[in-house]
C-alpha cells in the first residue's frame, strides 16, 4: 500500500542550518499493516509522515501508495488515499460548524459534490449510528457547533471523520499526545478499534513507547532520518519499554520517550 524509494528530504540545503531529516529511507507497508514510528525529537517522525501526504516533496526518490507513484503528486489531489489526524485536535474540525456538518463534510471527502450539499435524512441516521462508537453521547448533540466540545470529543469526532469514508491509508501524528492521560487512552483504544474493524493501513507517529510497543503490527524506529530499527510480529508482542530503552538508549535522547521505562529501584518519571 506504501513504498517509500530511497527518500531523502534535507531542509536549508546549502546553509549553515542544513539538516538531513530523511535520509535514502526504504520501507514497504503491506495493505492493511498497522505500523508505528518512534524516536526522539529530530529523528525524522512527523517529516516522514509529511512526505507521505505530499504536504512537501523528497529531494530524492520516489513514493507509491496503491501501486501508484504519487512523488510529484501536489498534497490536495494525494488525499484522497488517506485521512490525517494532527497533534491539535483544534486542526481535524471546523469549529464553526455542527457535529453533524462536519461528519457531512468528512463523508463527501474524495467524491464530487457541486454547490448544494447539506446533510441529508438518511445520512443523519448513519451519523447518528457512528457516534454511538465514540460512546460519548455525541449522537444527541449531533446540531451543536463543534467548537462546544472538549478536545477530546474534538479528537475522538476527527477520528471518526477520518475514518467515515474508508481511506486506504491512516496517518496518525501523535494524535493523543495533547489530551490528558485517561481521555489519550479511550481515543487510542477507539483507534485500535476502527482500524481493525476496517482493516486500515495504519503509519502511527508517538512519542508513547508503551503505545508504540502496545498496538499495531509493527514498530519503526527513526534516528537522524534513518530506519534503525524496525520489528514485527511475535518479536513486537514480546518487547517491553525497558528492553527497547536498555537496547537503544543512546539514540533515545528524547525525555518524553525515556521517562516511560522503569528504572532501578523506581517507577520511572
């Protein structure tokens, strides 16, 4: 579903602030895959995942998704393979707009629509039916302005959204890195859930190493741009944090990711 071809991408070329944030990367997905990606601040993450979307180009290689090569693809006519979810979750929703206008927005994605568009009776009933997953009553506020909604409703509704009008491909860019430990929690599990219920082809960016280790069907790690390590099937179920940690701990200068690994005689930051 995904093949990345000797990617590189180097911001500030020829300046004293070049920095190679992809460098000659390689990697195959294999349709319905759920992979995630790891590594500290830097390492390349959220560039990678850009590229995939075309909301910039490589400086060298090519991508496919589908079998289709979509390097010089502008990022608009590239959506369509694929629903995105950022870090925000301000950035997946119009505020201004209801629940339901935006799950109507969310499910003409991809198809052609003209000036007339509206939710219509029986889509409403479908609506209604999808919030009922997000087990957060939001099928009974379905006419209120999204900006009402906390942020984890915001990120659980674009989820939801992103899913809708099954894409071939999910991006994921540390989507629950903003919201409060047990709200990251639900929206991690509904993820898990949609995913294999659609059977998704899934490329998960966090900074969450128990997340990382937890879900999906391989683990990615990055380190400046580069794949350095990349694991899958009953090798990723048994890792644990303090195995990674004690295996890559140079490479992982990033707090966030160390703070998870128990330490000797604690817990842990």
């Amino acid at each position: 579903m995904v093949r990345l071809e000797h990617i590189k991408k180097v911001f500030n070329k020829n300046t004293v602030n070049e920095k190679i944030a992809i460098d000659g990367i390689n990697l195959d997905i294999p349709e319905g895959q759920f992979v995630t990606v790891i590594g500290s601040n830097g390492a390349g993450k959220t560039t990678l995942l850009n590229l995939v979307a075309g909301t910039y180009g490589p400086d060298e290689g090519d991508i496919l998704l589908d079998g289709e090569c979509v390097t010089h693809l502008p990022e608009h006519q590239r959506a369509r393979y694929y629903g995105r979810i950022f870090q925000n979750p301000l950035m997946g929703t119009a505020a201004s707009m209801s629940i339901e206008e935006n799950l109507a927005m969310a499910d003409l994605r991809g198809k052609p629509r003209g000036l007339k568009w509206g939710v219509n009776k029986s889509r409403r009933g479908f609506y209604r039916e999808s919030l009922k997953l997000l087990d957060l009553g939001l099928e009974n506020r379905m006419k209120q302005n999204v900006s009402l909604l906390s942020g984890g409703q915001r990120q659980s509704l674009t989820l939801l959204m992103a899913t809708l009008s099954v894409p071939k491909l999910l991006l994921l860019d540390e989507h629950t890195a903003a919201l409060d430990p047990k709200t990251a929690q639900k929206v991690i599990q509904l993820t898990d859930q949609l995913v294999k219920e659609y059977r998704l082809t899934t490329i998960m960016v966090t900074h969450n190493m128990q997340q990382a280790i937890q879900y999906g069907d391989r683990m990615i790690m990055l380190h400046e741009g580069k794949i350095c390590y990349d694991v899958q099937g009953e090798e990723k179920q048994a890792l644990t944090v303090a195995e990674v940690v004690d295996r890559f701990g140079a490479t992982l200068t990033d707090e966030a990711l160390l703070c998870q690994a128990p330490t000797t005689g604690g817990t842990g930051c």
